[in-house]
C-alpha cells in the first residue's frame, strides 16, 4: 500500500508539472515556456522554466497562441479583443445604394435669367434701376444747361432713351448764339443805329464799348450805353469765356470796366462785383463792397453790365 501511495504521488506530480508548463509564441518569431502566475487586462507574468518571472502583454502573442489560450475561461476575456476574425468569420460589408434624387423640372428662362430680367425679379434690383434712371435725368438736365439746349427736349428724350439721350445730346457741339441777336437796334438811338450785340467785339474805331453818333446824322450827343446781359444758355459761361469777355475786370480796372459796373445773378443772391480778383478753373474770386466771394461758375445763371452815371 506504501508503494501504491508513492507511485500515486509522482504520477500526479509529474502530470501536475507537465500541466502547468506550456509553451507560447510570440509575435517576433520567439517563444516562452512556463507557468502563468498572473493575468490582467494589460497581460499576464510567466514564471518560465529558469525559475524567472516574465512579463508579457497580449499584443506579444501570437494569434495560435491567443486562440489556445482562450479556451481557458480565465483568460478568454482579456485574449479574445486581441484575437483578428478569418475571412470566413467577417460579416459581409452592406452594398452601398444612392438614393435616387427626383428633381423639380423648370423653365430654361428661371434657370438662367438674363441681367435685367434678374434685376427685375428683385427689389434689390427694381431699386438699383430706379437709381439709375433718376441719375439719367438728372445728366439730361446738366447737359442741357451746359450744351445750351431745351431742357424739356432733352430730358424728354432721355426718359424715352435712358443713356443713349443724353450722350446723343453730350456728343453734339456747343451751338453759337443766334445771329438775329446782333442785329437787334438799340432801344431809342436815332436813325435806328444797331447796338453791339452780347458778346460781340466792338467795331473798328469805337472806344471800348461806347456807342457815338455818326458825323452825317447831324449830331454829336454820345448815346448811352445800354445794359447787357450774358445769361446761361445762351452763353457758356466758362473759364475762358470770363477771360476773353471781361478782361477788363481782371485785376485793375480797364476799358470796360471803367464804364460798366458788374452784378452776377447765382442760384442764391445777386453779387456786386467790383473787379475779378482770380479765374479758377471753376470757380471766380470777386471783389464786392462786402468783401471776397468766391462764385462757382455752375452756379452762375447771369452776369449783367450796368453802364455806370456820368
């Protein structure tokens, strides 16, 4: 019986010995063979055949050794995330279906609308369209004013033609005064002597702007000079015109204005003009009993000569 007994106790330790050192491999071609002393999430500890401890993690494994390992309940929580599926054991991937897109017919015109039918569409744009035709106008007004044309002409064809109007009108040169204009007599000079027209350059042999009675009309009285007047419209009354016509007022007082006193009528007032200190390229400086005016020239809608007393 004793024997029995010793022979027993090998054989179980010899199995028990057997049982617990298993051999594993790794990841890097190498293996290990030992007990497992320890397991958690992040690995277990080997105690190995050399009576040494080792660490290793579950990536180390190799998938044969993983799948071994599994089947021992202790470890199968923690080996199977690292365990990769067969090809057999993947789920087929779902077939990627596109939606089918139904889209709501239209006009090719609502598709793709012109500028000004795009504008139309808005009120942003019925605003923009309005801004421009009241800008079209008002060009209509300034260019005839500076053109010297009907104003009622002009604006009226630029409301029938926006644009196209006023630059017709804009193209077209500055029309010269009327010759019938110098032609008028003057007003109670005997024997119906005509008077310079406004604007005109007096004639030969005549004293800046004094009109004298001719020898064979049996008087010798001076006639007197009248008023004259250079409204806009019928003049351009510009820089250059200020320079040639009224040289006289420019700086000190010469020819005409040693007989004529000045008064420009502007948008606003009436300016008594003494001399003409400075022509700008647009606007005048002018000496008044008041002080120095400056004077835009589109402001200006008259400028009259007044014959001084004798």
């Amino acid at each position: 019986m004793r024997k029995f007994l010793i022979v027993l106790s090998l054989w179980l330790g010899l199995t028990a010995g057997g049982f617990a050192a298993e051999t594993w491999t790794l990841t890097d071609g190498t293996s290990v063979s030992g007990e497992i002393v320890k397991s958690d999430d992040n690995g277990v500890m080997v105690h190995n055949t050399a009576d040494a401890y080792n660490n290793i993690s579950w990536a180390q494994f190799s998938q044969d050794s993983l799948k071994h390992l599994a089947d021992n309940p202790k470890f199968k929580p923690y080996v199977e995330p690292f365990i990769e599926p067969t090809a057999s054991e993947r789920p087929a991937k779902p077939a990627i279906r596109a939606p089918t897109v139904t889209r709501p017919l239209q006009p090719p015109d609502k598709l793709r609308p012109s500028i000004l039918g795009g504008l139309v569409q808005s009120s942003l744009g019925l605003f923009i369209l309005l801004v421009i035709y009241a800008a079209n106008l008002y060009a209509a007004f300034e260019i005839a004013v500076v053109r010297s044309r009907p104003i009622g002409v002009v604006m009226g064809v630029a409301a029938v033609l926006p644009i196209i109007g006023p630059i017709l009108f804009l193209s077209q040169p500055v029309e010269a005064p009327a010759a019938a204009e110098e032609a008028a007599p003057a007003e109670g000079a005997p024997g119906g002597t005509p008077a310079p027209a406004p604007g005109a350059a007096p004639a030969a042999g005549q004293p800046g702007i004094e009109i004298v009675a001719a020898s064979w009309q049996g008087s010798k009285e001076e006639k007197k000079p009248q008023p004259q007047i250079f409204s806009r419209g019928k003049f351009t009354l510009n820089r250059r015109f200020i320079e040639t016509k009224f040289a006289g007022f420019i700086g000190e007082p010469k020819d005409d204005a040693k007989n004529y006193s000045m008064e420009i009528r502007t948008l606003k007032n009436v300016v008594p003009v003494e001399i003409i200190k400075q022509v700008a390229a647009s606007e005048l400086i002018v000496e008044t009993p008041n002080g120095q005016v400056t004077v835009p020239y589109s402001d200006i809608q008259e400028i009259k000569l007044i014959p001084k007393p004798a």
